[in-house]
C-alpha cells in the first residue's frame, strides 16, 4: 500500500502557494530527531523556545533535502501549522514501525 507523501507549502507574500514540497520515504535518522523534538513541542505554544523553532526548521530541511528548501525560506514562507503537520507525519509513521508486543506467557 504505498504511503501519502509528507507535503509541505511554501507561499509568496500574498499568501498564495508558491512550492509544493513532498516527500514519500522517511529517512530512519530523521524519525529519531523526529520524536525527541515533537515530545518537546507538547508544551504551550507560549512556552516553546527559539532553539526548539530553530530544531524543527532544520528537521523539516533535513526530510525535504537543503536543495529544495532553505531555512530561510521556511521562516519566510512557511505555514506554522504546516510545519507542525511535517513532524507529526513523520513521528506518526515512526508509530506504524513499532510491532505489537507478544502475549504474556500463559495467557
């Protein structure tokens, strides 16, 4: 069953799209970044720091490659709750990996 691709739109200063990145595979090493970043994300959005925006922009360059999207443009051009959507893909696909645990024994 092939897998939605991760999108992520960048838009111009009148706010209509621009580019339309996508991406189907996950890299293993991002899903890892991935988790730990979005544990740290649950937090109020008033409470949430520079360094962690900084973290999920170079996470969302990372999955869509620095040769189709720079920081500068996601800080630019990019939707806030887009890039949420970018980590929660990627951390939800991490969760279809994890095998169900084996029963008890006995039971």
């Amino acid at each position: 069953m092939p897998k939605a691709p991760i999108e992520l739109t960048l838009y111009d200063d009148a706010d209509e799209p621009i580019i339309k990145l996508s991406r189907v595979t996950v890299p293993w090493g991002i899903l890892k970044k991935a988790v730990r970043l979005s544990k740290t994300l649950t937090q109020k959005p008033e409470d949430i720091s520079d360094e962690q925006i900084d973290e999920l922009t170079d996470l969302v360059v990372m999955i869509f490659g620095e040769e189709k999207v720079t920081r500068d443009d996601l800080e630019k051009r990019a939707d806030v709750n887009d890039m949420i959507n970018v980590i929660q893909s990627i951390v939800s696909r991490g969760r279809g990996l994890v095998p169900n645990a084996p029963p008890a024994a006995g039971k």
